[in-house]
C-alpha cells in the first residue's frame, strides 16, 4: 500500500511539475543624446537622461516580458513588438508589459512570481524599489521583487553609457501538454 501512495505521490509531483516553466528575460539600451527623454524604469519616472530605443527603453520592463514571452513559447519581446512597426515608435513599455501578460494569460499561464535585477550606476534605483515592485505585481498579478546591482565602474554600464535589466520569471500552465 505504501509503494502505491508513493507512486501516485511521484505522479502527482511530475504531473504539477511538468507544468512549470521557468524563464530569463534581459535587456540593455543607452542613455539618449536627447535631454528631454525622459528616464523611465518599470514605468518610474527618474531624473536623469533617458534610455534610448525605438519605444521608451524601459529595460525594466522589456526584461520581464521577454521572460514571460519566452515562457510561454512566442519568443521574445522583438518578436512580438518589432522594432520595424512605426506603431511601437515611442510606446509605452509598461503598457508593452499589460498586452505581455494578456498573451501569457490567453496561451493558458498563470505567472507565479517574477524577479527583476536592474544593472546600472544611474539613477539610483533603492529608494524607488518598493514602489516598482508594487506597480509591477498589480500589472502581473503575481509577487515581483526589483533588485539593483552596480557594476562598479565595470565596462559601459559602469560608465553610465547605459542601462540593463535581467528578469526571471516561473510560470505555470495546469495544461503543460498543450503546444506552445
């Protein structure tokens, strides 16, 4: 009887594991020649020069959706919102973020928990955390934790040329034999 329960009990366990997929997301812009650009991370305006790129160049968030999107199998952030599109000009990353989720949600993933490592000198990114952190888990209705690194001078980060975001992300789909 016992070797039973625990094969049933090791069924159960690869059953709800099979559903899991776990995820990593990254991205890296350079801070913008333009001084009225403004600076946004995880859609936190900071003082500072902005980050360029074709939409606002949140890292932020385009580290967690690339994590979301790779998740649930579409690819990655440029897959879906191509650099090419003149309607992604300038968008809102944040905004980005919600129709990610939206994605996620319709391809049958629930996200359980996001982190989030954002690598730069500048801007100073711990007095902001807990505030990005809770705008970040209503948008993804799940807990997300925002951490920030320097890189001591390292490289261009270091140099403040710019900024990058690394992002992991595990979700779980009750369909794990689906397609993606």
């Amino acid at each position: 009887m016992n070797l039973e329960r625990e094969a049933l009990s090791a069924e159960v366990v690869r059953g709800v594991l099979s559903g899991l997929r776990v995820a990593v997301g990254f991205d890296v812009h350079p801070f913008s020649t333009d001084p009225h650009r403004p600076l946004l991370i995880c859609g936190q305006l900071f003082d500072g020069p902005g980050l360029d790129g074709h939409s606002d160049g949140d890292v932020g968030a385009h580290a967690i959706s690339d994590a979301l999107l790779g998740g649930c199998g579409v690819g990655g952030i440029g897959d879906v919102f191509l650099d090419t599109d003149p309607r992604n000009k300038g968008a809102d990353s944040v905004g980005l973020l919600r129709e990610v989720v939206e994605i996620t949600l319709q391809r049958g993933f629930e996200i359980l928990n996001v982190d989030l490592t954002i690598i730069s000198e500048i801007p100073k990114i711990a007095p902001a955390r807990a505030e990005m952190a809770q705008r970040l888990s209503r948008i993804l209705g799940a807990p997300v934790v925002v951490k920030a690194k320097r890189p001591e001078g390292l490289g261009d980060l270091g140099r403040q040329k710019g900024a990058a975001a690394i992002a992991s992300a595990l979700l779980y789909s009750s369909n794990p034999t689906k397609e993606l």
